[in-house]
C-alpha cells in the first residue's frame, strides 16, 4: 500500500443518530483506513452531538466515490474528500 495520498472527511450534525450507520461504512472499507481520527468536544459530564472524523486512505484503488456515496445516504453526514497526488 504505497498510495496513500487521499484525505477524507466526515462531519457527523447528530452523532447519536447516525454513529452506528457510519461505523458500518468505515468497517467495509477498512482495509484502505490506514488513520483515523475522530473530533468532538467532549467534557467529563457532556459532550456534543457533532463530530469530525479524518481518515487517511491507502490503496492503488481506493473505492473512494463508493465509499463517499454510502456515507452521504445517511442523514446527517457530510463529506469532502481530497488527494494530495
């Protein structure tokens, strides 16, 4: 896996609602999830319903538009993804 040049993001507005559905998603794909990193704001009695996860994606043929596809079927979730090539 010497390609790892794709950055994607994933802005979850109700987390609660959709975790579950994109953990699915992230769970297909994760042979080509080389980093993963999930932003909320989190305090000892709360923490927010919104989220950000940043993955890096590896592989010469990253499903990338699938991958984007499923996850924007979810309500709630938005995505953006770039390639540094």
């Amino acid at each position: 896996m010497n390609n790892c040049s794709t950055i994607m993001t994933i802005v979850q507005d109700n987390r609660v609602e959709t975790a579950v559905k994109v953990q699915d998603v992230l769970t297909k794909y994760g042979c080509h999830i080389r980093v993963r990193l999930g932003l909320h704001d989190a305090a000892v009695n709360s923490c927010t319903n919104s989220g950000i996860i940043l993955l890096q994606l590896c592989g010469d043929d990253v499903p990338v538009k699938q991958m984007e596809q499923e996850l924007q079927q979810i309500s709630n979730v938005k995505v953006k993804y770039m390639s540094l090539d």
